[in-house]
C-alpha cells in the first residue's frame, strides 16, 4: 500500500475504533435523523395520503442535516485536545488525512442511511426499494459529494469559534446541487413506473459532482489546514 | 526520501495574524545539541515560533530553513524529523495510551510492536497501557505525550510550555529527557515562561517581547533577573 492509502486508512481505522468504543456520533446522528423523518410524517401524511415526492426530499433533508452533525462532531474530536495537530505532522501528503476522514464520515453517514431509507419507506409508504441499486447508487454518490465540500470546511473551521455557524452556512449553499440531484433521481425512482434512465441521469451528475468536489478539496486540503 | 539536518534557521521571519502582529523579522539558529528557551510573557510569539518551526504556521515573510533547505522543498520528509509537544498534549482520550502510540508509530511507518512497548516503559504507564488516557492524571498524560512526540526519534523537538500543571517529579522528568534528547544530538526548542525550570536546563536564550526577539545568547546563571531587566526596558 502507498504510504497515501496507509495513512489514509490509519486515520479512518482510528476513528471507526473510537467510534465503536463510544458510540457517540452514530448514535446522536441517528437520532437526529430519525427525529427529523418522524417530524415529516406527522406534517406530510394525514389519513394516509402523501405528498407527491415528499418522501424524496425528506430523506435528503434528513441526510443533509445529520451529515452536518456527524461532520462537526468528528472534528470537535481532533479539536478537543488538538489532535489535528499531530496528524498534520505526520510525514505524509496532507490530503491522505483529509481522504482518511472522508472515508470515516461516508462510513457514518451510509450506516446511518440504511436505518433511514427503511423508515421512509415505512412512513410515507415509499417503493424506495423498487429499484434497489439505482437507489444506493444515488445514495453513495451523493453522501460522498456531500461529505467531500463538508469534511474540508469542517477542518478548515476546526479551529474557529464560530465553526458551528459557519458549517452550515458555508456547507449548504454549496451542496445544494448535491441535494437536488438526489431528491430529483430519488423522485424518479418513486415514479410509477420507476424512471431508470432519469435515476441513471441524475447519479451520473453525482458523479460529476463528486470527481470535482473531491478534486479540490484533495489540492486546497493542505494550504488551508496551514495557519 | 531520506532527510536529516542539524541546524534550523528563522531568516527575517514575521508572521501576521491580520492585524495582529505575532513576530517580526526574527532571526535565531539552533543546532543539534542546544536545548534553545523561548522565553517571553504572554503573547509574545512563542507559540507562533513553534508552529512556524512545526511547518503547522506558515510565515508571511522570510523563511524557516533546515540544514538550509526550506521547509516547502520538503514536506513529509521534513515532518518525519519533527517532533511536537504542546500544551494541550495531542492524544485521543477515548484510546488507550498503547492504542495512541500504535496509531502514532504506525502513522510514521515504524515498527509498532517494537517502539510501542518500550515507549510505555519509558512513560511508566505499564500498568495503565491499555487503560483509555481520560482516566489518567495531567502528569501521566503528559509523560505519554512526550513518548508519542518522539517516539520517531526526531532531529527537531519542539515544546510549546512542557512544564504547565506538572508536579515536581514530573518536571524533574521531562527535564532529564530534554537532556538526554540534545545529548543524543536533537535540537531542542521549548517555549516556556517558567524561568525557574529553564534556568540551568536551556543552552541558549532567545527571549520575545511583543513579538520581537529582544536576546539571543548563551544561557548563562540569573536568567530571571537578566529577563526582568530587558522586558522593563523592552
């Protein structure tokens, strides 16, 4: 294994075994989302009808907001006793560490995905598992653009006082087209009869999204984790 | 890449934070075997100096050199040969001190099981090694810290305030492992304001006020009083 990938996979090894030992941020994103889901229901579904693609939005709503979460606790980690530090010390490329993160928040937030989308379906009597594997072809592609933009601003912001605001007014402007190629291709999806070659459109855009997400935040990883 | 050096130098650095000005034109060599004190009050550019020398703070002007290369031609490379104690020490505390010194040892591709144990001995945490470093004691942690700072033998140590909510014993430890490392050939930088420790331990003083290096000398006997004078006069 290059020296890139080993670090990269140390980081993400470190942080999924602090996270199996406390549990904490799966658990917290969990809720949330859950949380977020159940408060939808209540609103979106009366005597049993639902609104037209409401449960598309819904999930990446929720998505959206727990990602946000688990991106600010996993860098309050590194923060807390300046952990950060020592792995921007390391005598590796920079990026490796932003890339073994990554990995530990797509992690998270696909776990957190597949207690999720059960869920919808239940709640809003969504077919999401029609089309099973278009339907986690939008959901990797798009956690992984999201989790791209908002893993470089939570480190960038590790260290100001005002991270918690900042995150997301940075985060979501720029993930906006992440989230509407997903409520469009999940929608899609929800067609009756599914809509393949709409779903096949919109992850080819997720893609797109997240080769350039990716690629900038793999150039701009290292001067703007620099003081 | 293999690389090693065994001097560093600060040529004409100033660093800004805004408007802030952190330090100013500074320049200060140090060479393998010196334990080089930082000496200064609060806000006076040490912590900054040590990022800078870290490669964690990037100058707005000059340049930090090593074995007169700079620091950008040499990235991980450089970073192999640094090691880091801060203030806040830089461990996971939901790991165990074993688990914090393998993820650390592996991250500089050392021989884990080799390096680990003997860093444990060294820190004096056997009995607590696979206890997770929340529960330890300020002075346990920080000795675990030292150990992880250096566990990869690093030509450059830097300590930023080693000494802060240290009992006497664990200061009387820290200070003999500085000793050793610049006898072994390290070039030791510590920022401190704890004179009474620095006294007798640093081989050289560069002294900061306000950001300006205001002495930079070999250390000698009455540090403090040599220190009230020149910050009184600034």
């Amino acid at each position: 294994m290059t020296m890139f990938g080993r670090v990269a996979f140390l980081v993400l090894r470190k942080d999924a075994t602090i996270e199996i030992k406390s549990l904490e941020i799966l658990s917290t994103t969990l809720f949330f989302a859950v949380s977020c889901v159940l408060v939808f229901a209540f609103a979106f579904v009366k005597e049993g009808s639902i609104v037209a693609d409401a449960s598309a939005g819904i999930l990446w709503i929720a998505i959206a907001f727990a990602g946000t979460l688990a991106l600010g606790r996993t860098f309050e980690r590194e923060r807390y006793a300046e952990t950060v530090r020592a792995l921007l010390l390391a005598p590796a490329p920079r990026a490796a560490i932003y890339v073994g993160k990554l990995l530990g928040i797509v992690l998270l937030l696909i776990s957190a995905e597949v207690m999720l989308v059960p869920l919808v379906a239940l709640l809003f009597s969504a077919p999401l598992f029609a089309r099973p594997l278009l339907l986690a072809g939008l959901l990797v592609a798009g956690t992984v653009g999201f989790a791209a933009v908002g893993t470089l601003f939570a480190a960038m912001l590790v260290r100001s006082r005002t991270r918690d605001i900042m995150l997301p007014i940075l985060l979501y402007p720029i993930t906006v087209p992440v989230i509407i190629a997903g409520v469009r291709g999940t929608a899609a999806l929800l067609s009756s009869p599914p809509d393949e070659a709409i779903a096949g459109m919109w992850i080819g855009l997720l893609l797109c999204f997240d080769v350039v997400f990716v690629t900038l935040a793999l150039w701009t990883f290292e001067p703007l984790m620099t003081e | 890449m293999t690389f090693d050096f065994d001097t560093v130098e600060l040529a004409e650095v100033s660093r800004h934070f805004g408007r802030r000005r952190a330090l100013a034109r500074v320049s200060l060599t140090a060479r393998a075997g010196d334990i080089v004190g930082v000496i200064g009050p609060n806000g006076a550019g040490k912590s900054t100096l040590i990022g800078i020398l870290a490669t964690l703070v990037s100058p707005s002007s000059g340049e930090a050199r090593y074995g007169g290369q700079s620091a950008r031609d040499l990235g991980g490379a450089l970073r192999r040969r640094i090691g880091l104690v801060a203030h806040e020490l830089l461990l996971y505390p939901e790991l165990s001190a074993r688990q914090n010194l393998r993820f650390f040892a592996e991250l500089y591709g050392l021989d884990a099981r080799r390096v680990v144990d003997a860093a444990i001995e060294r820190a004096g945490l056997r009995e607590r090694a696979d206890d997770p470093v929340a529960g330890f004691s300020r002075g346990m942690r920080q000795r675990l810290a030292l150990e992880r700072a250096l566990l990869h033998a690093p030509r450059l140590a830097l300590f930023d305030e080693p000494f802060t909510g240290l009992d006497d014993q664990a200061v009387g430890l820290v200070t003999v492992r500085l000793r050793l490392l610049a006898a072994g050939g390290a070039i030791v930088v510590m920022a401190t304001h704890d004179l009474e420790v620095a006294d007798g331990l640093v081989t050289r003083v560069a002294l900061f006020r306000g950001g300006k290096l205001l002495l930079d000398e070999p250390a000698g006997a009455g540090l403090r009083g040599r220190y009230r004078e020149l910050v009184r006069q600034g």
